[in-house]
C-alpha cells in the first residue's frame, strides 16, 4: 500500500523518500538455520525503478534475504513486501509482476530448453495460450539461447542453464526483476548480456535486484546498494552518494614523505604513507580541506608535487563496511 500525502498537509509533509513507491521493503527479516543466523534482522527498501545490487560475500545471507523477499523461505519474524503485497499472505497478487532467478529445484533434465519454458510460461497467470509460444521464444532470443533451445537440459553448461533460468524470469514485461548471482558460470561474453539485460529492464521502468559477490559487477549496473555482512546489512542507499561518503581522503605526491607526515600528525591530521611506488601521502578523509591541507605543507617546507580528492570505488567502501564491522 502507498500513501499519498495530502497537499493539506504539505509543511508536514514526510521528506519525498519517504513517499516514494517502494518495489520492494523488508523490516526486521531475520531468518536462522539452527545456530546459524542466515539474515539477522534486516530493514531494507528498494525504491520503485531501482537497480538494487546486494552485495557480500559468500554465506552473508544474500539468497535467505532473497528468496524470504520472494515468499520461497518463511521468515522466523519480521515482515516482506513485494509491490506493496504482503509476503507470503498476498504473494499470489505480487507475483506474476515479478521475474526471479534463484537457486533452487531447477529445471527438467530431460526436457529441452525449450520444453522447459513451455512449462513454466504455462504457470504464468498473465500470459494467455495463444501468447506462449511467442513469449518463449523471444526470452530465449533475448538471453542468446535460441540455437540451442531444442537440446536437452542435462547437456547444458553453466552458462546456459544461468541463461534459461534468466530467460524463465524474463517470460513477460516485469514491474520486478530478482537476480540472485545471475552471472555465476556465465563467461565474460554472458557477462555483459546480463549487463545489458539489466540495463534493458532499467531503461524500461522496472525494478531489479541482483546480487552478487562481483563488486565491478555492480558497480556498472546499480543505482543502489545494500551491503550484507553476517546477515546483517552493513550499508544501503543510492550508490553514488554511499561512495561520495567513502570519499574525501586526499592523495599528496612529495618525495619528502617523513617531513610530510610529521607535519600532518603535528596538526593533528591522520595521515598515512601512500601504499605503492609513487611517493607521497594519504590524508584522512576526516581530514582539513585540500587547500588548507596544501598550505600546511607548503608553509613547513614539504615540496608538493601534486595532490589530488580520492573517488572511492566501491571495492574500497566494501572493504572499509566488512572490516569495520569484523
Ligand atoms: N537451507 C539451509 N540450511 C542450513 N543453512 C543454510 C541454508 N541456507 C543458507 N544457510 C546458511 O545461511 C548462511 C547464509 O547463506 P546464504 O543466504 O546462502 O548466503 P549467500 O547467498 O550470501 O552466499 C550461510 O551460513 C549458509 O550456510
Ligand atoms: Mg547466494
């Protein structure tokens, strides 16, 4: 359910995040295997038209979060949304809007590609019989699967059982796509169609989810991020302002490094020397503005030969949100 707030009421108004549609929202998902904690009380929203990249290593519960979002796993507490349905209660209303790849009971080893979407369309309540057919083909079309749609499944590779399953999630327009590592077994060539899906499905309005332990991955296809760490979320929000936040360390270039350092430290700046060949300093990113940081080098005599802002890669925020919580 959406809530509109009323022009009346507009001073009062929540702030405009707080209104928009969300394709998705977990609040305190928590879902335990015996003495292991897969998801430990989650909060998240995947605002409408997102690409949502969920990242973590492996075993920091991306697919219990996932498949408790999808109604496949019954949370232990806490509460799921999909497109404003509670989930599991009004899945059956959430659900034909929504595409999934998961792991999971997978396809009919004896049955072709084909055969096997033909199946699944079959159990797609917003496609008629007559548009099955046609709705196949152009999924296998659309994942590179086409030539090979008449082998049977247990011959497949990796890569083309990740793309019949893309294919299977890819049936009819979605309002919400979910990813669970759909690049996993895919070579560099599967890669970039998954890319390219993604960005398909982005430019067409619907929401995606994706996860992965890939961090390039999501860096070039995400509008947003959520970072698990042992089941717990350790950062989300839009991409671009999580990495403006992982920023704003300065980069010094000066052969005179020692006198450097002192300088820093004596003002009470974190400081710390420049990892590789290239001499020079790290500034903190708590640290004074990159002019002032300059002249405070200058003035005692450092020689700078050039300084410049970092931008955060989120290679690096990750690996700043995982140790900080370790
Ligand atoms: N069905 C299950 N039975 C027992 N443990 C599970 C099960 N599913 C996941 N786990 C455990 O929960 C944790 C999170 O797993 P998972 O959600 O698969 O993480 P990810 O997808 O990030 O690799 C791991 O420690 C995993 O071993
Ligand atoms: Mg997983």
């Amino acid at each position: 359910m959406t809530t509109t707030p009323s022009v009346l009421d507009a001073a009062t108004a929540p702030p405009v995040a707080a209104s928009t549609p969300l394709a998705a929202r977990a609040i305190g998902l928590r879902k335990a295997f015996g003495s292991t904690v897969a998801v430990d009380g989650v909060d998240l929203d995947v605002p409408a038209g997102s690409v949502l990249g969920m990242l973590g290593p492996n075993g920091s519960g991306k697919t219990t979060l996932i498949r408790m979002l999808l109604g496949l796993t019954r949370a232990d507490s806490g509460t799921a949304e999909l497109l404003g349905h509670a989930i599991p209660d009004d899945a059956a209303r959430a659900l034909p809007h929504v595409g999934a790849l998961v792991e999971g009971p997978g396809f009919h080893p004896f049955l072709s590609g084909r055969e096997n979407l033909l199946r699944v369309a079959a159990t797609e309540p917003l496609l008629g019989s007559r548009e099955i057919a046609g709705a196949v083909d152009a999924a296998l079309e659309r994942v590179g699967l086409s030539a090979a749609a008449g082998r049977r499944f247990r011959g497949y590779s990796l890569g083309m059982k990740q793309r019949l399953g893309l294919a299977g999630a890819l049936l009819l327009p979605r309002r919400l796509v979910v990813l669970d590592e759909p690049t996993n077994g895919l070579d560099p060539a599967g890669t970039r169609d998954v890319r390219r899906i993604i960005a398909e499905l982005h430019a067409a309005g619907s929401t995606v989810i994706v996860s992965s332990h890939l961090l390039d991955e999501v860096e070039a296809t995400c509008t947003h991020v959520a970072v698990l760490q042992s089941g717990s979320l350790v950062a989300a929000g839009e991409l671009a302002a999580l990495l403006e936040s992982g920023t704003g360390g300065l980069d010094v270039v000066t052969p005179d490094v020692d006198r450097a350092l002192d300088v820093l430290r004596e003002a009470g700046v974190a400081a710390y020397r420049a990892p590789g060949d290239e001499p020079g300093v790290v500034v903190g990113e708590d640290g004074p503005p990159t002019a002032e940081t300059i002249a405070l080098l200058v003035r005692a005599g450092v020689a700078v030969q050039e300084a410049r802002r970092r931008r955060a890669r989120l290679e690096e925020l990750f690996a700043r949100l995982t140790e900080e919580t370790r």
